[in-house]
C-alpha cells in the first residue's frame, strides 16, 4: 500500500470512529430506558476488555505490577469520566451531552499545566474563552440555573480531560494496548461496585436493549478504539484532532435525526463556538498555515471513547 491510500485510508478510520462515537450518544440515552448507568457501563466495559484480551492476547505476557498500578489510575479517571457523562445524559439531550462532554479538549492545555508547568500559549486561552461563551447558551436557563443534565456532563468532560492527562503521564514508554485493556478492566470493576450498592439490573431485556448495549460494547468501544489508534497512525495531529473532533457534530445530527431534538439559535450558536473552541485547542489553526507546526501537548494514541 503507497503513502496516498495509507494517508486516505487512516482519514477514513479517523472518520468512522468519529461517526460512531457520535452515534453513541443517541444509544446510551435510549439505553437509560432499560437499565442504570452503572449496570451499562458495567456490561460496556467488561465486554470491551474481554474483547481486547482476545484481539491483543499475544500481549497480555508483557503484564506487571507496573502496568497493574499505572493502569489503575488511568482506570479510576476513566470510570468517573464515563459515569459522569452517562448520569447526565439521564437529564440532557443527546446533542447537549455530546457537545458539554467535548468541552474536555480545550480544559486539557490548562491541567497539563498544573502537572507539567507548562504554560498554555494563546490559543488554548482564546479557546478556553470561546468554550465558556458556547456552554453559557448551551447549558444555562433564562435563570442562570444549569440543569442537573448538564452539570453532570460538564463534570464527566472535567475527568475525560484528566484522563488525558492521566495516559499521557502514566503510559510513557508502555505499550497503549495494554493500559487500555487495564483501563477498561478497572473501569468494569469500579461500575460494578457502584451497581451493585446503588442499582439493579433490568428487570426485561429487549432486543433492542442487547442490541445496543453490543453496539455500545463492540462498536463504540472496542473497534472505535482501533480505528482512531490504526488513523492515527498515518496522519498527522491537526487534521486528526478535525477529524475526530466531529463526533460531537454526529453526535447533534444523530440526536436531531432520531431523539428529534430541536436546535434553537441559541443552542446553535453555542453549539458552533464549542466547536470552534475545539478546532482551535486541538490544531493551533495549523492547517490555516503554511508551515504545519504541532504545538500540541503529548497525547496518548488511544482514547477513552465515547
């Protein structure tokens, strides 16, 4: 395969995993129907892990107690990442919770500073502007009140930013497969506890609630996951970011399509500046240059999704 069909071909992978973790909004809130957040995420990841194990078994050798702890950590702030995220889509739309969860790409800059020391440079700052401006009209009533919803999204897109942070800093020099495995067998665990304490397990399955929940499970967690790590691969940082950054654009098209959710002037407006938010965090404004210079902090190859 020459360089054009890889470059063309990683664009298509980068594209599909964005599609389906857009898709995967409107699912988990159907999904709320029949079971509680905990018990799907339990299932979600669980199944993901086991999956992983299959696929990536050669690997599982290269364990230690190295990889255990560091693979708990980055675990815990995916777990509180996704029940977040999932708690609120209880309260939202799924439009709302897709674009509030994304807001995680431009708070990544300013907690890498509080790691790192290093300083954000002008366009994480102007992103971090316009991201604020765009969830004030998504998320805010005429009160000034925000609904639990999206309390609970904005919070989940917190974690996911730590858990970006939590990868970059823990993974270094380990094979991302494996913390990924660890990380959803961690996570598996942690919602299972809470389940177990705090909900119960549906009480009627439908077919539409095991379809979704292996969509969830084999789709939007497992060959996402491998799609965006295979385009990753062969492109470069600022159009990956724009490719990837669309998820929270297929998440609204699916939740119009299906959810019927109504986009007011506001809503679209603030919908757009978090958007722009994002493009500007994640590539500089790169591909608007004639030099493509990544300014961008280190990120982990593979990410938690959606």
């Amino acid at each position: 395969m020459n360089r054009i069909s890889k470059t063309v071909g990683s664009k298509i992978a980068l594209f599909g995993a964005a599609l389906i973790w857009g898709s995967s909004f409107l699912i988990v809130k159907n999904s709320m129907d029949t079971m509680k957040p905990h018990v799907l995420l339990g299932f979600r990841f669980t199944i993901g892990c086991l999956l992983l194990c299959i696929i990536f078994h050669n690997k599982l050798k290269q364990l230690n107690r190295e990889y255990f702890g560091k693979g708990a950590l980055v675990g815990v702030f995916l777990f509180l990442a996704y029940s977040m995220q999932t708690i609120g889509i209880t309260d939202t739309t799924p439009g709302k919770n897709a674009f509030l969860t994304a807001i995680y790409c431009v708070l990544v800059p300013f907690l890498y500073w509080i790691v790192d020391k290093k300083r954000p440079d002008i366009y994480n700052f102007i992103a971090a502007f316009i991201s604020i401006t765009g969830i004030g009209l998504v998320s805010l009533n005429g009160d000034f009140s925000i609904r639990m919803g999206d309390a609970f999204t904005l919070v989940g897109g917190f974690f996911y930013a730590a858990h970006m942070i939590a990868v970059a800093k823990f993974s270094r020099k380990k094979d991302p497969v494996l913390i990924t495995i660890l990380q959803f067998g961690y996570a598996a665990v942690f919602s299972w506890i809470v389940a177990f304490f705090f909900e119960d397990l549906p009480t009627h399955w439908t077919t539409g609630s095991i379809i979704g929940l292996l969509y969830l499970a084999v789709f939007a967690t497992t060959i996402a996951l491998l799609l965006q790590n295979i385009g990753q691969k062969h492109t470069n940082p600022s159009p990956a970011a724009i490719i990837l950054s669309l998820e929270s654009v297929f998440g609204v098209l699916f939740s119009v399509i299906f959810y019927h959710e109504k986009i007011t002037l506001p809503l679209f407006i603030g919908f757009l500046l978090i958007f722009l938010a994002v493009i500007i965090s994640e590539t500089k404004l790169n591909f608007l240059k004639k030099r493509n210079r990544n300014e961008a902090i280190p990120r982990p190859d593979l990410s938690p999704q959606k």
